[in-house]
C-alpha cells in the first residue's frame, strides 16, 4: 500500500477529485472537510502526510497547522491555498509545515512533495526512536 494521506478542505468537489487523483496514484486516502474533524482523524491515525487547505470556515489551516504540530511534531504537512500570499507562506513555514503549495496543485508536484515528506517523517520517526532508546540506556541502572 502507498502513503498514508490525510486531504482536509471544505471544498467537497475539490476534496474528491484531488482524494480520486491520489488514489489513483496508489495513496491509501482519508477526507476531512473541517479541521477540527481532521484533528480527531490525527488523534486515532497515523498520517504519511497531511495536505491541509489554508482558508476554511471556523478554524483555518494555520490554527489547525499549529494544533497538529504541538500534538505531532513528526507529522508531515503540506498547506493549499488558493488565497497565497508570501506573509502566509512564510507564517505557516515558521508553524511547521513541509511546504506550501497554491491551488491548483500539479497533481505530480503534490505526489512528488508528499513522497518527500514521509521520507522526512520516517527520518524524524526513526531519530524519536533512538532517543528513546538511549534515555531507557542510560536512565536504567544496569
């Protein structure tokens, strides 16, 4: 099975063509169109990647960007926007996201990115493992 993607806009039509693009591409694909019903998904999931739209109503991409973050600094996320602006970039960069892309993403772009980001994801996955290793090592007294 391909990565593991969690896709969050408001936009129905938008959210299923782009979740059929990606299937179609072989990733395993999970919908949200809220974020606070995609940190719920985050809570009981375990996500490759998240591709997050920027402007929603309620909570928007950065909040939720934040939220994901504090909970899950592995986590991988890429923010759409079809509202860019370079202040919104750079913010959300600083919150943590891998990348910032506009809408209408090239879907090989996006499918390029979000490989790059469970390999970065694996990496910090592996980097939590041996530093958990290492403090069971040296905290146990042999």
């Amino acid at each position: 099975m391909g990565e593991r993607i969690l896709l969050i806009d408001d936009e129905v039509d938008f959210l299923e063509t782009l979740s059929e693009r990606m299937r179609t591409r072989g990733m395993d694909v999970t919908t949200s169109t809220s974020a606070e019903e995609a940190l719920a998904k985050v809570e009981e999931q375990s996500f490759d990647a998240v591709v997050l739209d920027l402007m929603m109503p309620g909570m928007d991409g950065l909040q939720a960007l934040k939220i994901m973050k504090e909970k899950k600094p592995e986590l991988q996320i890429i923010l759409l926007t079809g509202h860019a602006t370079v202040q919104k970039g750079v913010e959300a960069i600083k919150l943590g996201a891998s990348e910032f892309l506009e809408k209408p993403a090239n879907i090989e772009v996006l499918t390029e990115k979000i490989k790059k980001a469970q390999a970065q994801k694996m990496i910090l996955v592996e980097k939590q493992a041996e530093e958990k290793i290492k403090r069971i090592m040296t905290d146990k007294p042999w």
